[in-house]
C-alpha cells in the first residue's frame, strides 16, 4: 500500500486540487531521508514542469543598514549600537550596478533597512530611475513598509517587483518577534502588501522559518497566506540568532542541519502548492551550510539566487544575522563559483529579467 506522503504527492503534482492545511502540514513534518528525497524530488519536478532547469539571478545590492525599526530578531534593529551604520551613495550604488551588468546580470536588488523619510524615498526613486538610464535593467525594491503613495512612485520610476516579508502570517507569532506599537503592527504591514500590488509591482513576500515558538501549522499557514495574497515571488529562509538581538539572547542555540531541512522543506511544499512562483534559495540557506546550501535550496524547488554586487567595505554593516558567507568576495569571483555550482547540479542561467511566470499568467 503507498504511504500519505506518496499520495500528497502525487495529488500535488496532478495539479487538479489545491493541497488541504493537514497535507501541507504532512509534508512539513516529515523527517526519514527517503521520505524527504520524495518530497525534494515532487518539488523539483514542479520547478522543471513551470520554470525549466533554469535559474535566475538578481545581483544584490544591500544600500544601507539606517532602519527604524526594532525587531527582536535583527541584527541591524535600531538598538543594536554595536553594528556600524552605513548608507551607500548613489554614486556608490550606480559603481556596483554597471559591475554587475559587465558581469552579466540583467536585474538587481535593491535592499535597505526601512526608512521612510521624504530623503529616503526621493533617494530611493532617483536611483531607480538612474539605473534605468544605465540599462534596461529589471528593478527589485526591498525597502519595507511604505505608504500607498511611495510605492507608486518607486513603481513609475521603473521598480517592477517589490520584496516585503510579512515575517509570519501569525499575528500572535508576529507579537513576539516585534516591539508591541504602531511602527511594528501585522496589519499595517499586511496593508502594504495590497499596496504594493495595486501599484502594479509583482508582488514577493516571506517568512522567517524555525523560529522560537513556531509551530508546523504556522508553517502550513504561512503557506496558506502566500496563497491567499497571490503572491507572484517567495523569499523566506531560516531564522538565524544573533546574539547582540532580545531573541537571539533568549534562544541562542541553533541547530544548523535541522534549522536547513524546515528551509528546505518550506520551499519544496512552497513549490508544490504554488506551482509557478518565483522562490529564491536565500542566502540563510548558504550560512547554515556553506557548501551546498543553496543548491540544496535549488534541488528541493527554488529557482532564484541573489548574490550580493555591492562593494565588500559595506557587507560586514549588514549583517541581519551572523556568519553571513561572501563576506569578502568580489563579483567575478562570486559569479564563477555560482555558474561552477550551478553546472553541477545540471542547471543553467535563466536569459532575460526571470519574472514570475505565475504574474506573466494572470
Ligand atoms: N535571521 C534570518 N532572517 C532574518 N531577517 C532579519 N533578521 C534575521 C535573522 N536573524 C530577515 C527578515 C527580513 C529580511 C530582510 O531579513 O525576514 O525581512
């Protein structure tokens, strides 16, 4: 007789029904190597059925660790006085994108901590519209909560995707990773997700994975909710400690290869439930197992890498957890080793700006 797994299985890849809360949670849950194989395996199928063997890549570049805000998890939170405090030029900025066309990419990341002061946003809209001028770039904004306005503009400046994790779909979760007031409240932050859609942008969000005090039903409901917000990209990665942080003090234990399996697991039940979505194989993946952890991230259903242009004097500032990897490395070397790592597992670089087929659908 098969076992529940095969047949979630096997029901996901039909594509004929949606997958019920107690078989996302089935997939989640499951632990014995032959049954996590299967479960990699289904999801890697999905990606090939939608996406080809083909992976897209998003050069990064991480423009300022300046943020307002005080989550408990994050290593560049407003508190933290250790970290040192830096904000890229446009000068600066425009540098590591034109590297990052010689080099081969046709779209980039723009990431910040959040900030939503008028000097902010003009900054931000200016240099989107100077990248445009460089080439016809395809523009991801990561610059968190903004209002309906902002968004608007940074879309028409040219900005077609926009990055903004929700962190957990679970508002009582979402109270313990965050101060208790207005500048840290789940449905504003679920407001700005409608926001960023209604101005036009496909829309990314996310979660943290293996936090404190999550449950494998948050998960499945974390999954539940990308759903539910249509989203077109997923970029959700293992929770990290970070000792100079509250929650990294009070849960400062981190069990790496467990940690990575719920990653891993996430994104292949991500794949086969939302079939023909952009998922990125995050950078959290590569810190909990440098070697292949985002390969394995690959393998197991995702189909975009983002690897950090910016220069490499910035990168130590940015650190939302520790041990962050490529810390020290150039582009070339970066794009070698990535376009190395990625023959071995028998997958190419995506041609083009790698837009979700799932907003090319609608
Ligand atoms: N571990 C993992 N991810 C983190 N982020 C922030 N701090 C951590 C951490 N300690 C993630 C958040 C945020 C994204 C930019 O980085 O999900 O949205």
């Amino acid at each position: 007789m098969k076992n529940r797994l095969d047949d979630i299985l096997a029901k996901a890849l039909e594509e004929k029904d949606v997958l019920e809360h107690d078989e996302l949670k089935h997939l989640l849950t499951c632990e014995e190597p032959g049954e996590l194989a299967a479960l990699y395996r289904a999801a890697y199928r999905m990606k090939e059925r939608h996406i080809g063997r083909k992976v897209s890549l998003r050069g990064l570049v991480e423009m300022s660790d300046l943020c307002v805000k005080d989550c408990y998890y994050c290593g560049i939170r407003r508190s933290n006085r250790a970290v040192p405090r830096f904000a890229m030029t446009r000068d600066e900025i425009l540098r590591a994108v034109r590297l990052a066309r010689e080099y081969g990419y046709s779209s980039i990341v723009l990431q910040s901590g959040e900030r939503s002061d008028p000097a902010f946003v003009d900054f931000v809209e200016e240099i989107v519209r100077e990248i445009k001028r460089i080439d016809d770039f395809g523009i991801t904004l990561s610059c968190g909560e903004q209002s309906s306005e902002t968004y608007r503009r940074w879309f028409a400046a040219g900005a077609h995707r926009y990055l903004l994790r929700i962190e957990s779909s679970s508002r009582t979760l979402y109270r313990t990773l965050h101060p208790d007031d207005a500048m840290h409240d789940w449905e504003t932050r679920r407001r700005c997700l409608d926001f960023i859609r209604d101005a036009g942008f496909q829309l990314g969000t996310g979660v943290m994975i293996a936090l404190p005090r999550q449950t494998a039903d948050d998960l499945a409901s974390d999954l539940e909710f990308f759903r539910e917000v249509d989203a077109d990209m997923i970029g959700m990665g293992p929770y990290l400690p970070h000792h100079q942080t509250p929650l990294g003090r009070e849960f400062p234990e981190l069990d790496a290869e467990k940690t990575l399996e719920t990653g891993l697991k996430m994104i292949a039940a991500a794949r086969l439930y939302l079939r023909d979505v952009n998922i990125a194989a995050t950078t959290a993946l590569q810190t909990l197992s440098p070697a292949d952890g985002r390969e394995r991230g690959l393998l197991a259903g995702a189909n975009v890498v983002m690897p950090n242009i910016g220069d490499t004097a910035y990168r130590r500032g940015y650190q939302l957890y520790e041990n962050k990897p490529d810390l020290d490395e150039n582009l070339p070397e970066i794009r070698r080793k990535l376009e190395a790592s990625l023959q071995s597992i028998g997958e190419t670089v995506a041609e083009g700006w790698g837009d979700s087929p799932h907003f090319a659908s609608k």
